[in-house]
C-alpha cells in the first residue's frame, strides 16, 4: 500500500478526483451561470476578417469550422475561469482589466473635441509649457587653455583682431583650436546649446551684442570667441502655430481628470479597510 501511494499514477488520480469534486460542489452552488453561448453574426465576420488579413484569403469551410471551435473553447475555458475565481487573484489579470477600463474612459473623453475658447483659456494657463525659448545663431573658434597657458588672454586679443579684420572673407577653418564642436550652428534652443558647450554658455551668448567677433567666452571645454548672427528672443506663440501641439496636450488633461474623477466616483461605492499586523505608533 505504501509503494502504491508513493506512485506518481496514484497522485495524478488524487488531483483529479479532488479537481472532479470541486467543480462538483462549485456547480452546485452556483446554478446561475450562464451556459448559453451565441456566436453572432459580427463574431463570425470578426474571425474571417481576422484570417484574410492574416492569410491574404478568405477562409476554406474546415478552417471558418475550426476557427469557430478554438472561439467556442475560450469562451467555455473563459466562463469556467470565471466561476471557478480563476481571475481573483491573478495580478497580470487585474492589470489587464484595470487597462482595458482605463482606455475605455479615454475613449470616452476623446469622443468631444475642444472649442478655440477652451484652447485659448488651456493656453493662457500653461504659457510655460508652450513658452519657445531663445533660439540663436552663431559661429564659434575655439582656445584651448592647455595650449595657450598665461598667454590665453593675450592670444584672445590678437585672434579677436584677426577675425575681425578677415570680415565677410573670414575661412574659420584656419583659426582656433581643435574641438569635435562644429564651428558654426543653425538657429539652436539655448537648451541645445548648453547641452553642447555645458551649462550657462548660451546664457552668456544672450548678453553678446550680434554682428561682431566677441569673447572670450567661458564653456565647458575652455574657451570661445563668439560671432551672434541672429538671435530670437523667448516668446510666447499664438494658438494659431501651436494648435496641434496644444490639443494634444489638452486632451491629454482632460483624460487624466476624467479618469480620476471617475475613480473617485467609484471609490465612494467601496469600504476600504487597511488591516495592520502591528500598530505604527507602538
């Protein structure tokens, strides 16, 4: 008796009468269930279209039958899930219904678009968010300070003489230092260019005057002489040429506060106890 209980034969037949009598006993209890099935119209339409987009054709008589099976048997493996509280404890579950819900109230709140007048008050209360920062155009010679040592300021002064006097014939390949930095640059963020010369350098650009060679300005990699070409100063557009930019931010507001005041709504359904193994002032 003892060699047939240690047998793995013995311990499959156990779970399985164990398994047999618990859908017993839950069937027992919970005779509401529904155990109708009803494939529409639509669900069939759903699987063809679903298999000619797969396949490039439409499906043979055999493959819509086995189609129609496999959609059968989740449904059923779906409901005893359900009965049997397959989904209660199941974290991926949760998340999954939780998302489903949450894109659902999105669609919701997307279903109405937002009025010029709702544009305009969203725009007037998060200026910041479509500030467009400074943006500038300069060309740049790079000094090293470990090539020019005490002589950095006086070497300064001649090349800021050179350049100047070059002019409109200016070649700046033939001056300053080698960086990797290129030597001159577009219209740039002043957030572009800090993030290329380290911080405060466009700072110190916004004080320069435009049109003539200055500096030595200060930067992470040492030392530049600087020439403004063009500079557009921080401003705050009009709706007119950020519309699409403010109504994807708008819409985005609008979801997140549906979405809470919904939650909230729900929430005052529920009693919600937070149980303490140990009490935090002990």
């Amino acid at each position: 008796m003892k060699k047939f209980i240690r047998e793995p034969l013995f311990h499959f037949l156990l779970i399985g009468a164990l398994m047999f009598v618990g859908f017993s006993l839950f069937q027992n209890e919970d005779q509401s269930m529904d155990t109708q099935i009803v494939v529409t119209e639509n669900d069939i339409s759903v699987l063809m279209a679903d298999f000619k987009r797969t396949w490039q054709r439409p499906p043979l008589e055999k493959e819509l039958q086995g189609l129609l099976e496999e959609k059968i048997r989740e449904e059923i493996a779906y409901r005893e899930g359900l009965a049997l509280g397959l989904d209660r404890d199941d974290p991926y579950i949760r998340r999954r219904l939780r998302m489903k819900l949450e894109l659902m109230l999105e669609d919701i709140s997307a279903q109405s678009s937002p009025t010029d007048e709702e544009l305009e008050e969203f725009l007037a209360q998060n200026r910041e968010m479509f500030r467009r920062e400074e943006r500038i155009r300069f060309s740049q010679v790079y000094l090293n300070p470990a090539d020019h040592g005490d002589k950095l300021q006086e070497d300064a002064e001649r090349l800021l003489e050179r350049l100047t006097e070059e002019g409109e014939n200016l070649n700046l390949e033939l001056f300053g230092d080698a960086i990797m930095l290129g030597k001159t640059f577009p219209l740039t963020p002043s957030s572009v260019i800090n993030r290329q010369f380290g911080n405060a350098f466009a700072e110190q650009l916004s004080g320069l005057e435009i049109g003539k060679w200055q500096g030595p300005v200060r930067s992470g990699y040492g030392y530049h002489l600087v020439l403004i070409e063009e500079r557009n100063e921080v401003r705050d557009p009009e709706l007119a040429e950020i519309r699409s930019a403010v109504v994807r931010e708008y819409d985005l507001k609008q979801r997140r506060e549906l979405k809470e005041k919904i939650y909230t709504n729900l929430r005052e359904k529920y009693t919600i106890t937070i149980e303490s193994e140990s009490d935090p002032e002990s």
